[in-house]
C-alpha cells in the first residue's frame, strides 16, 4: 500500500498521516516536505525533482516487500500485524546518487515537483528500515495530490487500489477562498510544464479561470500575453498560500502583472471577469455547457443590408472550424461577427478582424448580446494579421481582390484548419492552390438551399438563398518517427 498525504497549504499533517509517516520505510516528497515531516529513524527518503526515478524506487519497495511476504509466510506461516513486509533496497544500490528522469503529468502547487530543490536520490538505513517498517510507502504532496498532482502517476503505475490517498486543500479552493468566491463554475487549467497558450486562450474566453502556474509561465507572462487582448480582466496572485508570515494574495490588472518578479513562491493565479463572477447556480460544476444550439438565425445578430452569413454556411463552418475550449480562432473580414459569436460560444478565444470602422462596432454589439467576450482588431488583411498571435482556426469571409494571399498568409499560420467561403466562382481555384501549396488536405462543396417562405392562400413557396462555396484545408497531424533500436 502506498499512503499519499496532502499536506495542505501550510497546515500541520493530520495524526493519521503523522502515524503513516512514522510507520513508513520509504517516504516521497519535495524536499519542502520532508524537512516539515518528523521522518522515522533509518527510513529511506527521496528528495523529489522529476518523478520517473522516484516510481522506479517505489516499485523495487513494493516488489521487494511482497516477496518477502511470501517468503516469510513460506517459511513461518502468516503473521499477525504484518504489512506489505520485506526489505526493498536493490542489491548493490549506493546510498546517495543522482535521480533523473522525466515525467509528463506536470501540475502545479498539487505536483511532485520540488520547484528549485536539487535532484537527488537519498538513503539512510535502507535495508534496516524496510526490515523494521515492512516496506511500507509514503508520498508526501502539497494540496490535493488528487488534483493536477502525483496520484494519477501513481494510480498508472500502481493501479488505484494500492493507493491510501488523504488530500489536503487544494491551492485553487485556498485561492478562491481568500477573495471569497464559489469554484464550482471555475474552469482550472495547468500551465506548469505546459504550453502557456491554453491557459491564455481559456482566460480569454472564460469570465473565472485559475491556472496552475510553474517555472516560465507565472504571473508576469500570463499578464503580459494577456494585457490589451482580454477586456475587462483582473489577474489575482496567490503566493506562499498557508504561511503565516509570507502568503500573499494581491488583485492586478494583466500590465501591471506583466512588469513585476514574482519569484517562485506563487501557485495559482485567478484571472476574473469581475461582472459576471457570480454565475447561477448549476448540476454539473466546472465551464459551461456548450451552447444548447448554434447556427443561430440571422436575425439574432445586427447585420447591414443582409451581410452577413447564412445559417446553413455557419453550421457547416462550425463543424470544420471545431472550436473548442483552449483554441484561438481568426475570423477574417467579420463583417457582422456572426461566425466569431458563434465560435466563441463554443469556448473558443476569438479575434475578429474587419477593415471598417462601423462593422467593429457591430461585432462588438453582437458579442455583447450573446454574452461572449471577441476581440475585435481594426485593420486590413493580409497586413494586419502580422500583430497577431498564430490561431488554431481561420475562417475567411470577406476578402475581395485579397482573398488568394489572405488565405495564403493564414494557412501558412493556422495550426489546424482554414475554412474559407465565397461567393465569387472565379476564386475557388486560386484559394483552392492556396491551400494546396500550404500542405493542407483541402475540400469544398457548393451550398445551395432553398428555405420555406409563406404565400398568399396560406400555401408555402422554397425561396432560394444565394449559393455559396465553401472550401476548408485541414493541417495533416505531425507524423514522428520512431528512434531506431
């Protein structure tokens, strides 16, 4: 059995886990948590940095202490009180080397992750004590190991039933806590060890995010790739959480996180739509739903003289665009927005580019009544599209005389898929080669429909709406090879 302890944010280990402490032969954690934890005489410990070396320890214990069960009951029958048993040091095995490896599942204030600590591997007394202890394991963790942290690395390698988990507060309900607001409609992201643009993406979209920090994505980079392109947001930096004498939890906007040093005390970070953080109550915790229908009409978007995309355009669109939580989308000449609301809706962060002034305000108006936040940029492409960050997903509706190197400049930048629509016949074949010379897999169809539409009598005609090409290229998944053995 392995006992995961949470150690909480600064709190004391329960009696429970002080007694699983004590009892133990090996015992895991960050060197922070060691040096907190009254460690039994002789037992083994490891200093945590990356994990891989640590789970290879764990299993020699684990693997060790069964077979000596077996061989004590083997030779002397069961004995009462007896634990997992067994001595697990390996054979030959030096009392103090280097640990390194590497480990994908990297969270943040509930990781294994020692920020900073040295990587090392430590033994004291190991053969005596698993012969004492019974070979009995004990991973020490911040917060919640539950969350974002070691327990699903464990539960991987060991499977869920060998695991005693007893889970402290997570650093994201500590957060939430101190500035005294609910977290069950909160989406929570982890930046540590990853790619910050999800975590980005996600805050642009969502009005209560927290994100798991780490090295390389804290506060100031956070706030400075979110300072002019994420309206009205506050960013909430919780440090040293559940220290007396150093935690500190302070409310900044996005360009004033951006110009300090934070050093490496932070956890997590809240960034807040302050008007719309107290959302209705819900069944299901977590974001949103998805929108409960899309391909809205065209009537619930303002819209000049009919510019504007039909319904019909919109739903086949969608479904090649596939917005979603954590993507960036281009929507290039907006005209009415109605695209970019509706990506938008899906989760997606969304910028709208369109060359005149009125048009900006209109998608502005739109993405207000449907209560999604679309940055709007003033411009027009290819030039503009210079300034901005590379998308997942690019949808083309205007572009005029422009539209082969538009499509030319965003297929060369989206990372997913450009969906392009167009009225004109005569340029299908220019965004068609376009999107051919890009490498994407490209397709089309012509969308003609007829909608029903009333007569006098009572009696219902097909009214034809104008028929519209639609061509898409998709980004082939990156092909890896193998390393040859």
């Amino acid at each position: 059995m392995i006992t995961v302890v949470g150690t909480g944010t600064g709190a004391p280990l329960p009696p429970d886990a002080e007694a699983a402490v004590a009892g133990a032969a090996l015992v895991v954690g960050a060197r922070r948590h060691l040096a907190a934890a009254r460690l039994p005489e002789g037992a083994e410990r490891i200093v945590l940095g990356p994990l891989a070396p640590a789970l290879d320890a764990i299993a020699r214990c684990l693997d060790q202490a069964d077979g000596t069960e077996e061989t004590d009951r083997a030779e002397n029958g069961p004995r009462a009180g007896r634990g997992e048993g067994g001595a697990c040091e390996e054979p030959g095995q030096p009392g103090g080397r280097e640990a390194r490896g590497q480990h994908g599942d990297r969270g943040a204030q509930e990781t294994y992750e020692d920020r900073g600590a040295e990587e090392t591997y430590e033994s004291r007394g190991a053969q005596e004590a698993y012969g004492q202890q019974g070979g009995r394991v004990v991973v020490l963790a911040s917060g919640d190991p539950g969350f974002f942290g070691i327990v699903r690395a464990l539960a991987e390698r060991f499977g869920s039933r060998r695991l005693d988990v007893r889970p402290g507060v997570s650093s994201v309900a500590t957060a939430f806590a101190r500035v005294g607001l609910p977290w069950d409609d909160a989406v929570v992201v982890s930046a540590h060890g990853r790619d910050l643009r999800t975590a980005v993406h996600v805050c642009r979209s969502r009005p209560k995010v927290a994100v798991l920090t780490g090295p390389g994505s804290g506060p100031a980079e956070l706030g400075a790739a979110l300072a002019h392109r994420s309206g009205a947001r506050v960013l909430v930096v919780a440090s040293a959480l559940g220290d007396p004498a150093h935690e500190r939890v302070e409310q900044v906007t996005p360009a004033e996180a951006a110009a300090r040093d934070w050093g490496t005390a932070v956890s997590v970070v809240l960034c807040l739509d302050e008007s719309r953080v107290l959302a209705p109550v819900r069944t299901v915790a977590g974001p949103a739903a998805g929108p409960d229908r899309w391909a809205l009409d065209e009537s619930e978007f303002a819209h000049r003289d009919s510019m504007i995309s039909k319904f019909e355009v919109r739903a086949l669109a969608l479904a090649r665009l596939g917005p979603r939580l954590g993507d960036l989308v281009w929507d290039v000449g907006a005209g009415s927005g109605s695209v970019a609301v509706e990506c938008a809706r899906f989760g997606a962060a969304v910028t709208a580019i369109e060359k005149t002034r009125d048009g900006c305000d209109r998608i502005r108006a739109n993405a207000g009544a449907h209560g999604v936040d679309v940055r709007v940029v003033h411009g027009a492409a290819p030039t503009v599209l210079s300034d901005l960050e590379d998308p997942d997903a690019v949808f083309i509706g205007g572009g005029g005389r422009e539209l082969p190197a538009i499509v030319t400049v965003c297929a060369r930048r989206a990372r997913r898929a450009v969906v392009v629509a167009m009225a004109a016949l005569d340029r299908v074949p220019a965004v068609r080669d376009a999107l051919d010379a890009a490498g994407f897999a490209c397709d089309g169809v012509l969308l003609q429909s007829s909608r029903l539409a009333p007569l006098p009598g009572n009696v219902t005609r097909l009214a034809a709406t104008n028929p519209v090409f639609l061509l898409w290229g998709v980004r082939p998944p990156a092909r890896t090879e193998g390393v040859p053995q």
